[in-house]
C-alpha cells in the first residue's frame, strides 16, 4: 500500500539537473584553467621551429651530406687497389688444350694435357695479392673530383633555398593566421553591435514606437553578422591548422602574439640585390657547374689507360704430373710466383660514343645557362613586383585609417538619426556592415605591408632583417 511520507522523516535533498549542470560546468573550466598554456608564438619562434622541425629541411640536408661523401668517394680512386685471395675447392684435373672465349660460365684449368683422363678428385688450393695502380690518368680522376665537388655545391645550394623557402612559408603562415584572427575580432565586434541594436529595436517595436518590420530586418542582420563571424572562425581554424604544419608540428593548438606586426611598419630604403647571389641563382650556377664538369670527364675519357699491377700468389694441387694424386698437397699452397708489369688498353672506337656525349652535354650547358637567365629574370620581375605591392600596401593602410573613422561617424549618425525616426533600420544596417568592413580591411592592410616586405625579404634570400623589423 502507498505510505503517505511522514513529516517527522528526514529527506535527503536531491538537486536539479539544471544546478548539476552548472556546476560541472564551472569544475571544467577551472580544471581547463588549472593546466599550464603553452607560450604564445612569436613570428621568430614560427621561423625557428619550422628550420628545426620541416622534414624537407632534414632531406635537403641529407642529400648534402651524401654529395659530400661523393667527393670522398671520387677521391679514392686515387689510391691504389689492393685484392686479397683465398680459394679451396676440389674438383677433376683434366685439362684439353684449345681456345675458350672469355666468359663467366665455365671454370678454368690450368696445367699441361695427360694422356689419360679420370674422374678422381684432388683438393686445389690458391692464395694471392694483386695491387693494382694508375700512375696517371692525364686528368680524368682530376675531372671526376670536380664532378663530385660541383654536385656538393649544387646539393648545399638546395639546402639553403628550401631553408629560406621553408622559413618564408612558415612566415606567411604565421601572418595568415594573424589576419584571421584580427578579421575574427571584427567580426565579434560586429555581432556584438548587430546585438546591441536588435535589442534596442526590439524594445522600440514592443513600445509600438517602431513597425515590426525593423524588428525581423535587425533580427536578419544579426543572423548574417552571426554567420559571418562563423566563417571568420572557420578560416583562422584553417590559418592555425596550415601553420602548425609549416613549422613541422601538424595538429598542434598554437596560440599566436602579434607583436609590433599590428602596427604599421617604418618606411625603410630598399637595398639593391644582387641576383646572383640568391639561393635559386647559387642553385642554378651550380647545375651550370656540373654540366661543365661532366664536359670535362668526357674531355679526359678517350685517352689510353696504363694500369701498373704487381701480384704475388700461391698455388696448390692434389693433382701430380704423372697423372698421380696426393691430395695432401692440395690444402694448402706450396708453389708460389710473383709477377709485376703495366698494361696499356686504348678504348679506339669509343671516340665516336664519347664525342656525341660531349655535345650532348654542351647543349645541356647551353640550357643551364638559359635556365640560369630565366631565374635571374623571375627574381628581377617579383622585387618589381614586391615593391609595387609594399608601396601599394602602405597607401591603402593610410586610406583605412580614414574609411573606418568615417563609417563609424556613419554610423553614430544613423544610430541618432534612428533613434529620433529621421530614418529607417536599413540605413543603421548599412552603416553597420560599413563599419564591420572597413575594420577587416583596416586590420588586414596592415599586415599586407608586412607580407609584401616578406616578399621582398625572400627575394634578399636572407629573412633575419625582417625578422629583426618585426621582432
């Protein structure tokens, strides 16, 4: 039966879910409070971490390494040849005189025919050391160090241009991320103003001192400054994700200072470059350079090659010349030789292949070079460029300044002009999208100066004087 609660019973207060809710939610944020933040990133600590930590830094660096150890390599063939042999085998002793042609199939026999033949096996033994030596090569092995040394230079050439193409991404990632966030601040700013005035309309429309209409339009206008600001969000979540991968950190949650980057920079002088100079120019002349060098060992390869050797070498065989058999002879050598001479071979018929390889790599010289002309010429056409932009940048910065003053006097204005009923919502909405434009576009202007000289940096192929303007 159902027992009605006595009033003399102690319950137990229970809380709402509502009260539960808040309360988990302020333990959250305290917790989230509690945990150590990460250093906020500086555009310097963006260049530096992205050098330490990109993988095509660390392939670039390999490769120069492995090209240094190519001149290494291409040095040894200076030294003489050294061959050590140590051979134990069993096998038949008959032998037929006749010619073989060289080839690396059959086994050789050595020693005179016998009269008889037989299938018994004898235990063969042979120990030796062969040195073999170029006295001189009328420059060749000279060529092929250069060889080496100018593929090193080109390999360093390619470390040092994606260094700085690595580090300028890395920049420009940085400064994206800036503009996103600033174009974030004024688009909050904007919701907050759209909010201010949808409540005030709403207050206007409930004392029937404005239609309703105004109501449902600033309801409108602050759905779009609401999506608008969704999107800017969107865009600096995207910002931050591409510049934790320029730094070699992808899926990090970086927080941003800006510095003096908000700031107009000074007007500096802009030095004159020396294109050749550049990183991409040192990389080209580097490719020039190896296909001068590879000109110069075809220059050096038709040429006759003496090849001093001297060997000295033990024999041993369980096979006797009475067609007997000791095979206690064969374990080990016990007729020894020695021989030494030079020999002389002429590749005759190479000249043919050799002279179409040297034309083949003038012409490849020849592109090279063009290459090289083609590089210059792109560099000569983005400092055109970079200036352009930076003087074009600094005058739009400027021209701002005076737009997002005037719209916001623009908008002070209709807010009194509505308030009196001199106009109507449209122009305070206009007025206010106005405004919210004119702060993206300030903010972002700013900071296209710093991008433009980021342009101009790179084409110094050094970063470190904007890097120290911006520090």
């Amino acid at each position: 039966m159902f027992r009605e609660p006595n009033a003399n019973m102690k319950t137990t207060p229970r809380l709402s879910p509502f009260f539960l809710s808040v309360i988990l939610c302020v333990w959250v944020a305290v917790v989230r409070a509690q945990e150590p933040q990460p250093p906020k990133l500086k555009l310097g600590d963006a260049v530096e971490l992205a050098l330490k930590n990109y993988p095509a830094i660390r392939a670039a660096k390999a490769q120069a390494q492995s090209a240094e150890a190519g001149i290494e390599s291409a040095k040894t063939v200076l030294l003489p040849r050294a061959d050590l042999l140590w051979q134990q085998n069993r096998a038949t002793r008959n032998n037929l005189f006749g010619l073989l042609l060289p080839q690396a199939t059959l086994p050789s026999i050595s020693g005179p025919q016998l009269d008889t033949t037989s299938l018994e096996t004898a235990w063969g033994s042979a120990a030796g050391l062969l040195v073999s030596w170029e006295p001189f090569d009328f420059g060749l092995r000279k060529s092929q160090i250069e060889l080496a040394k100018a593929q090193h230079k080109q390999a360093a050439a390619a470390e040092a241009l994606t260094q700085l193409d690595v580090s300028a991404a890395a920049a420009d990632a940085f400064l994206t991320l800036l503009a996103a966030e600033q174009t974030v601040r004024a688009a909050q700013a904007n919701v907050e103003r759209t909010e201010t005035l949808a409540k005030s309309v709403a207050v206007l429309v409930t004392n029937q001192l404005r239609p309703g209409v105004d109501s449902s339009r600033a309801e409108a206008e602050l759905a779009a400054a609401r999506n608008q600001l969704i999107q800017a969000e969107q865009t600096a979540e995207l910002a931050r994700a591409n510049l934790a991968e320029a730094i070699g950190q992808p899926g990090a949650n970086l927080s941003i200072e800006s510095g003096k980057l908000l700031e107009v920079p000074p007007a500096l002088s802009s030095p004159s470059l020396n294109f050749s100079l550049h990183p991409w120019a040192l990389a080209q002349t580097a490719a020039i350079d190896i296909a001068k060098a590879r000109e110069k060992v075809l220059e050096h390869t038709w040429v006759p090659r003496f090849n001093w050797q001297s060997a000295i070498y033990g024999r041993g065989s369980g096979a006797l010349l009475d067609g007997t058999f000791n095979n206690s002879r064969g374990l080990y050598p016990d007729t020894f030789n020695w021989a030494s001479g030079i020999t002389l071979t002429f590749p005759v018929m190479d000249f043919f292949g050799v002279r179409a390889r040297r034309k083949a790599e003038a012409n490849n010289t020849l592109a090279e070079q063009a290459r090289y002309d083609q590089v210059v010429n792109t560099l000569k056409t983005q400092d055109t460029r970079a200036r352009i932009l930076i003087e074009s940048a600094r005058k739009i910065a400027a021209n701002n300044e005076v737009q997002v003053k005037a719209a916001q006097e623009t908008l002070t204005r209709a807010n009194i002009r509505y308030e009196y009923g001199l106009t109507n919502i449209v122009e305070v909405a206009d007025a206010q999208r106005l405004v919210a434009q004119a702060e993206i576009e300030a903010a972002v202007a700013r900071l296209a100066i710093w991008r433009a000289m980021l342009a101009g940096a790179k084409l110094q192929g050094d970063l470190k004087p904007f890097l120290q303007q911006a520090k």
